[in-house]
C-alpha cells in the first residue's frame, strides 16, 4: 500500500487490518512532471525504470495493491508536483504492478474530477476545474487507458479507480475550516438546507476501500464512494451545533457566479476556495452505483465525525 501514513491511508490500514488483512506499507517516490495529456504522461512513465523496478520488486508477492498516496491539495498551483504525485505515481504504480502477480490496482482519486457537474457518477467523464483537479482527472484518464489497452492481457491487473467524496476526519485542515465556518454567525446554506451533499467520513471511506478491495469479482472502471445521508444543513448543524441561515438560493448563486468571475480574472486562483463555498451552499447530489449495486455501503460515520472535530475544536480553544 502506498500512502499508509497519510489521512486516508492511516484510516484504511486500520480498518484492512481490522479486517483481517495483512499490509505491506510501500514508500511512494517522490515525483514531478510537466505532461498535460495522457500520452506525454505514458511516455514519460516508461522511461523512469528504475522507479517501476523499485515498485515491481516492493509489490512482489501481493494480491492487491493500494494507492492513496498523492498530494490532497486542493488549492496548491504548484502544477508539476501535482501531476507527479496525482497523475504520473498511479500510472507507474500500475505499470509495475504488471510486471508482478497483483491481481488488482485501486487507486484512490477524488469526485473534485467531476467538478461542478449536477450528479456525480461513475462514469469517465471529467470537468477539471483547478491545478488540482485537472492532476487528479489526468491520473485517472491515463490508468482508465492503461485498463482498456491491457482487456485481453489475462495477466494484467485489474485497474480501478476509487472517487472519494469530501472526505472529513480528525486533524484534517479542510475538517477544521469546517468547523469554523459552521460555528460562526455567518454558517448558512442556499435554500431549506435539505440538499444533497457529498460530503463524508474518512472511516466510511476506509470501510469501502477494504470492501472493493476485497471483493471477489470484477470491479469496474470507476467505483464512487456513496452517499453518507447527509444534506446541506445536517452537515452544519453537525459541525458548528447550531441551525444554519437559510439564504435565498438566488442570491447564493449570484455570490458564487460573482466569485468564480474574479477568480478566473485572477488566473484561478480561487477556483477551489469557491467550489468549497458552492458545495457548502447547495450541497451536490449522487448517482447511485457499485456500491448500492454490491451491498457495500459503508456504515454512516460523517455525523459522528463533525461532532466530535466540533467538541475537539472547542477544547482547543479553551485550553
């Protein structure tokens, strides 16, 4: 498994070992690149071999491989770094992973390659709308073309790509900025506040990756992590323990249509703060998929999670 230590790698080991599972944890190189398409990106992988030879030997002997490494930052510009650890490391891991006995790569990538579309699915498409998400979706073409070009190889791994939500969880920076912001006179949602959002628990998404990497058939292109039940308003009531405003849809929109205008005059530099903004305001809504589909949905945690990130912050503040 690559990415062990990190927010959503240290949750998943916990919960594969909880299951039963042995994992080997494996150092994720660190990596840069310049490509923009997929093909400069396979041409780029194929030349670094003594990468795919560390990885091909770390692999050796396993039946899955895991991939949560990359870097989660959502408003980093820095677009070399993001491409190597969210574009270019999930392809190399792939590749090395043929050159062993794994049966199957999942690799973890983020709904944020959808960006502003009116239901996330499990379909290729993307719409990339930072730094950030344009590395993410990147990865995530270049492995679904690895998997179509590898079908009648019957030795090849099995590719699958694992969509995480808005993954919340203690210690998390994008966690505690959520809770500020529900704590604050100014938390609010457009409209009722019954919305749909995609908003979930690092344990729910620990439990589905031990599930989809455990499950004994074929797993698809694309797997999304489902709906945790949650809505605009429970989210900021969880996290903040008081009831948001409700704002006129209208001019919620107006605020985020106005906002996304100067960040594109600023070359997109506040691209992802707004995007944040947007699905706190009007939530996002979830097509339901291989999880609903395979009984593999994962026990509700996002609750139980923002309340105990609000009591944390508070003792924070106290002491």
């Amino acid at each position: 498994m690559l990415g062990a230590t990190g927010f959503v790698g240290s949750a998943t080991v916990a919960r594969l070992q909880a299951d039963g599972q042995r994992v080997v944890p494996v150092a994720a190189p660190r990596l840069a690149s310049g490509a923009h398409t997929v093909h400069h990106l396979l041409q780029q992988a194929g030349r670094l071999e003594s990468v795919l030879d560390y990885l091909a030997e770390s692999f050796a002997g396993a039946d899955v491989v895991l991939n949560a490494a990359g870097l989660a930052a959502p408003d980093q510009r820095h677009e070399e770094s993001l491409i190597g650890a969210n574009a270019l490391l999930p392809v190399l891991v792939a590749l090395a992973a043929r050159r062993t006995s794994v049966r199957r790569v999942l690799h973890v990538s983020s709904a944020a390659v959808q960006g502003d579309v009116d239901v996330l699915d499990e379909t290729p498409t993307v719409r990339p709308f930072s730094p950030y998400s344009f590395s993410k979706a990147l990865g995530e073409s270049a492995l679904l073309k690895l998997r179509r070009d590898w079908v009648d190889d019957p030795d090849a791994p099995g590719v699958t790509v694992l969509r995480a939500t808005s993954v919340q969880g203690s210690g998390r920076r994008t966690t505690a900025r959520l809770v500020r912001f529900a704590s604050s006179p100014v938390s609010s949602v457009a409209g009722d506040g019954t919305a749909h959002t995609p908003v979930t628990s690092v344990h729910a998404l620990a439990e589905f990756t031990s599930r989809a990497g455990r499950h004994a058939g074929t797993l698809p292109p694309v797997v999304l992590q489902p709906w945790e039940g949650a809505t605009t308003a429970s989210i900021l009531r969880d996290a903040g323990r008081r009831e948001p405003l409700r704002l006129p849809a209208p001019l919620c929109r107006l605020v985020v249509d106005t906002a996304f205008g100067l960040s594109a005059l600023a070359g997109h530099r506040w691209h992802g703060l707004v995007r944040r903004l947007e699905v706190t305001w009007f939530g996002q809504r979830q097509a339901r998929g291989w999880a609903e589909e395979h009984d593999a949905v994962p026990e509700p945690r996002i609750g139980e999670v923002l309340r105990q990130a609000h009591l944390a912050a508070g003792r924070r503040r106290r002491g």
